[in-house]
C-alpha cells in the first residue's frame, strides 16, 4: 500500500492531510481544476512539485528517493511516446531499462500489447497512430514497468468519446487483474462510478472525503463533496432555516407515488437538453438554478412553469 | 444567415485513391442548430474546411442561400469558426478583441461599439469587458471566441469545432446553453461538429452522423436515438450504445436482428434472454436503491441494462425486452414501441 502523510499539496495549506492507497483496488481521485491532482501525481512520482509530506510505499520511506529509483509509473493527459521508436520498442523500452534479456523482453511486450489491441500495430512508429492509439502505447509502456504504484493523470480526457467507453472498460479489467496500487485522476464524476474502487475527493489542496464512490455518493459530509459527486451540480433551497440539497437524478417531473412524504417546487423553465437516455431540465427555483435530470426522452416547453417533486428521504441537510 | 445546401458533394485530397467524402446531400435551413457527429476519421475536419472554404468539393456543388459558393474563397463566404482552443489576442481587452474582426474590415466606429455592446449582453461578457484573456477562464476565453465568431451583422455560417473540448466537464452544459441561447437570439445557422454524441443530441435541431466519409442518417436527436438507420449508428450513439440480439430472442419480430437501448430493457426472473451478471455499476440511486449499468454475458454476448443496480456478479438474471428496432442486413426494418 501506499501511505501518504502530512501532505500539503500547495503553500496555501494551512495542515496537511493523510491518505492510504490500497493495493490490487482504483482509487479515483475527483477534484476540480486546480484541486491539486497533478501536484499529488507529481508528488507521488518524485517530480518537482510544491506539495510537501511523507510518503510510505509498502512501509518504506521513499521521499528521497529519485524518480527513477521509486516503483511508479506516471501516464499523463497527453500521450507522450518516443517518437523515433516503434509500437513495440516503446513498450520494451522500461524492461530494457532493467536490462530484461531480448526473449523475455518480447514475450512480456506481445502480452501487454495484445491485452491492449495492439497487436497489429507493433511495428508502426507512434506518429502513424490515432490519438486513442497513442494513449494505449503509453499506458502499455507504464504496465510494462510493472510498477507498484501507477498513476493515470487525466489519461481519458482527449479520447474520442466511443474509444474512451472502451477504453473505461479495458482499463478496468486489467488493472484490477494485478495487484498494482492504481490511482486515477479525473475531474468527471462519472469516472468514480465506474472505474473507482475507491475514492478520493479533492479541494483547493485539501482531503474532502474518501471511501468507496457508492458510499461518499449516499453520505457526503459536506455540500462540497455532494457537489463534487454531482453531475453537473446539486439543486439547493432553505428549509426549515437549514441548508438543503437534492442531487439533480432525484428531482421528479411526475411521482406517482403519494405514499411518500414529499416536497414540491415550482421551476421557471429557462433550457432543456436530451441525450437520449437522460433528459436534463434547467431552470430557476426561487432565486436558484436547478436542474432535474430525467429518465427516458420528455418533452417539456421552455419557459412553461413545471411542478417537481422532491421526496423527503433524497433530501440532503447541512 | 443563410441556408446551406450540399448537393452530391464528394472529395478527394490530391494524390488519394479513395475520396475522403463522397455523395453528401444535405441541406441545413436558414437559423438551424445542426450537428455533424462523428469519430475521428470519419471526415468531420475535410467537410469544415469545404464549408469554411479552405477546401472546394472535388464534385458537387455547394450553396449558401441557392448561390453556389463552390470555388469562393473563405474570406468571401462570411463563415465564422470557433475552435477547439480559443483563439485571442492576448495583448488586447475583451471589447477590443470583440471589435478586432469589424475594425479590420473598416466597419464605422458606431457601429463597431453598438455590435460590441450587444455582444457584451447577449453573452454577459459586461463585467469582463476591459479584461485580457490571460487573466480569463477557460469558460470566459471560449465564451469570447464565439462572440468573436458572432460579432460581424454579415455572418452567414458558423461553424463549431469541437468548442466544449477544452471546458471542464460539470460547465459544459452552461457554455452548451449560452451557445443555444444566442443561436436562437440572432437566428444564427450554426454548424457544431463533434464526437461526443451527448453534445451533438443536446445542442442540435438535427444531427447528421458521418462514418467512412458519408452521411448515414439526418434526423432530430429523438430520431436518431429511438430509430437509428442502421446498426452501425444505434451502437456509436447512446452510451453505452445498443444492445443487439438474434431476431429469433424475440416472438413475431423479422429481420435478422433486434437491437435495444439499455434502458428499454429490464431484467426480471423470466424474460427473453437468461444471463450471468459479470459487471455492476452504480451511478446514483433511485428510491434509496441503488441505480445504474448491469452487464449480462448471455449465449448471444453482452447485454447491457441500465436500471435497477441491485445485483452482483455471478447472480442469474433474465433480459426483459420492452422496445426494440429491428434490423435486417445491418439497415433498419422497424421500430416496436411495445414489445
């Protein structure tokens, strides 16, 4: 496992903050721009940073240690490949760092490259590959390494939308097949739900919250970390003097359900968007904006006004 | 504003074989919000630069408002282009960078600062207005560059690459509507090209999917997600896409397929087709109960269905089937609303 202690991922943190990655799991870790996912990859790595702690890997101290000498492998947003190597080249490259023998070297390339779907391209130069192409050679090359941490920095985010889907569900196979420590940055809560085995919310340098995604999502301790989980933000209204918050998904446009005790508002509708599986309802409650995603495809007319229903056990009170 | 017209448009670069796009007809009305999806490849980038003329059609002809503007030059088509990175002058202020495309074609001064300010509220851009863009967001820049795009009274056409690309995912929907809300204020034709089906279903009137270099399929969003044309769109759009099943899985459907939405399908102790949950993934809850994606691994392969989450790997399920399209040849047969 991977112990971090103390950590202070900018000058502006006031006390640092603790934090244990477990081996063979995901830990998704979701914060906004500038929350300080990358100082954290950074700090991880060994690279220059201004985040300051302790930092434990599997009960070593190993905050001196070069960046080089560490076992962690770092993938970045952007897909970074030597250029003037072949698919396969840059897979063997770590194990040639380790001088493996040329036999062994092989077989282990060809197994991570099929587990990956490049089989067919091993002998391409990585400028004769598409993005998503790209971005598998370079999380081949981490795997090759065989580290036990690694560390994925937003790797998703410039993929094609349908490759990123199937992307999301190789990595997800073949991560937890090893017992490598696995942390995943994203600023996407959709991420936690699905690769996250574990997860870690950040804020402006600071711990929020972790846990697994199911439970942070049912029991979030502070309105941020509600918002940080919520897609694209939570609905929020005064009562009964307390703050109060309803996650978009549990806004309801009909309940025909009486049984439940519930509340009910008025929406000015100002927008409305289908994606197909969703339908997404925005508009003014009282002076706030809200936003009540939908099941299925609805029909509903900007600027009508639109009773939603609340049910009393969604509600979430600070 | 103008209505845009492809007629039979094919192109080849220089020195290809195969011709990049090939047979598009199309016609986008004056002031309509149009999406062209699309993966990469597919030639979403080769029919901007035909649009914006950077490019002309190999064949075919194309036209703005019924004038055939083939072998016009961009800069005499009036097409507007907002790009994946906004692209500003940095050394100059907000209102300044919104003046810039009317100073350069000698627009009179009054009319320069009355266009800039309409911008300024169109896009509530007032309070940054003496800004530079390094000291702006992300949002703030590409917020910009589209009022850039609609600052000149003569635009006929914009084109959108990409623009949400940079934005970070929880804002995406704000830019989204303040593009939409514009786009109907000015009655605006605005072209939005992109991968993400999500986007293009959100943003547009009507989409057109490209694959291989041709239009599959024009439609509303409605359209194009309940009654794909073929197997190929009903699996690129919807995330996950369509699920697809032998005709056979189903009583009285013909065709040699059936494929079906995530969420038009349940899973109960008797249904259509038994299988062994391999995956679960819980995206929210409804009722206290978790909600979201099941995998199945059935004797056809895998089923997704979204729903109820309450499940576990390994458990048996059977697939109920409550809407579906059915296929034949990969090309649509039908729609059955009610299985």
């Amino acid at each position: 496992m991977l112990a971090l202690a103390n950590l202070r991922l900018n000058a502006g943190c006031s006390e640092g903050f603790s934090h244990t990655f477990l081996s063979g799991q995901i830990t998704v870790v979701l914060g906004a721009n500038n929350a300080g996912k990358t100082d954290m990859c950074r700090f991880i790595t060994g690279l220059s940073t201004p985040a300051r702690g302790e930092i434990l890997l599997d009960g070593e101290d190993v905050s001196s240690m070069s960046p080089q000498q560490r076992s962690v492998s770092l993938v970045y947003q952007a897909f970074v490949n030597y250029p003037n190597l072949t698919v396969l080249e840059n897979i063997e490259s770590p194990l040639r760092a380790h001088s493996a023998p040329a036999a062994a070297r092989l077989t282990q390339a060809s197994d991570i490259a099929a587990k990956l779907q490049l089989t067919e391209l091993l002998h391409r130069l990585p400028h004769e590959l598409s993005g998503g192409q790209q971005q598998r050679v370079a999380i081949a090359r981490a795997l090759a390494k065989d580290a036990r941490v690694l560390l994925l920095d937003e790797p998703l985010v410039n993929l094609d939308f349908k490759l990123r889907e199937a992307l999301e569900n190789e990595l997800r196979e073949l991560l937890t097949a090893s017992n490598t420590i696995v942390i995943y940055t994203s600023s996407d809560p959709r991420d936690a739900f699905t690769l996250g085995d574990q997860l870690l919310l950040l804020d402006n340098g600071r711990k929020l919250q972790s846990g697994s995604p199911v439970d942070v999502y049912r029991n979030p301790n502070c309105l941020r970390s509600m918002e940080l989980l919520a897609d694209p933000f939570v609905n929020r209204f005064l009562g009964d003097g307390s703050e109060c918050a309803i996650r978009p998904e549990h806004v309801r446009v009909d309940d025909k359900d009486h049984s439940q005790a519930s509340i009910t508002f008025e929406m000015q509708v100002t927008a409305f968007e289908t994606s197909g599986d969703e339908s997404f309802i925005h508009g003014q409650v009282a002076d706030h904006d809200w936003i009540a995603r939908c099941q299925g495809m609805k029909e509903i007319t900007v600027g009508s006004k639109l009773a939603l229903h609340v049910r009393e056990q969604d509600i979430v009170r600070f | 504003m103008a209505q845009i017209t492809l007629e039979d448009v094919s192109f080849r670069y220089p020195g290809a074989t195969e011709d990049t796009l090939y047979g598009l007809d199309l016609q986008i009305e004056n002031g309509e919000a149009h999406a062209l999806l699309g993966a990469s490849g597919a030639g979403k980038t080769t029919m901007l630069n035909l649009l914006s003329g950077l490019l002309s059609p190999t064949s075919g002809r194309l036209l703005f408002d019924g004038n055939d503007v083939s072998d016009l030059p961009g800069r005499e088509r009036n097409v507007a282009q907002v790009f994946q990175f906004p692209v500003l002058y940095d050394s100059l202020t907000v209102a300044e960078n919104l003046a810039f495309p009317l100073r350069t074609r000698g627009v009179a001064t009054d009319m320069i600062d009355g266009q800039v300010a309409y911008i300024c509220s169109e896009l509530s851009l007032g309070k940054i207005r003496d800004t530079k863009p390094p000291s702006l967001s992300l949002f703030e820049k590409q917020l910009l560059a589209v009022g850039k795009a609609l600052v000149r009274p003569d635009v006929s056409l914009v084109l959108l690459d990409e623009p949400l690309t940079a934005v970070e995912p929880k804002i995406k929907w704000k830019l989204r509507q303040t593009l939409l809300k514009v786009q109907k204020d000015l009655g605006v034709t605005m072209i939005y090209v992109t991968h993400d089906q999500t986007e293009a279903l959100t943003f547009a009137e009507r989409v057109s999917v490209l694959s291989a270099g041709g239009i599959l399929q024009t439609g509303t969003p409605t359209e194009i997600y309940q009654s794909p044309a073929n197997e190929f769109i009903g699996h690129f759009v919807g995330s996950p896409g369509m699920n697809f099943l032998p005709c056979s899985a189903v009583p009285s459907t013909t065709g040699d397929r059936i494929g079906f939405r995530p969420e038009w399908a349940a899973l109960v102790d008797e249904g259509h087709v038994d299988g062994t949950v391999t995956r679960v993934r819980v995206y929210s809850t409804q009722d206290s109960k978790a909600h979201g994606l099941v995998t199945l691994m059935t004797p056809h392969g895998e089923v997704f269905v979204r729903g109820n989450a309450e499940f576990e790997t390994g458990m048996k399920a059977s697939v109920r089937i409550d809407r579906c399209v059915t296929f034949q040849g990969g090309n649509r047969v039908a729609e059955i609303a009610h299985v």
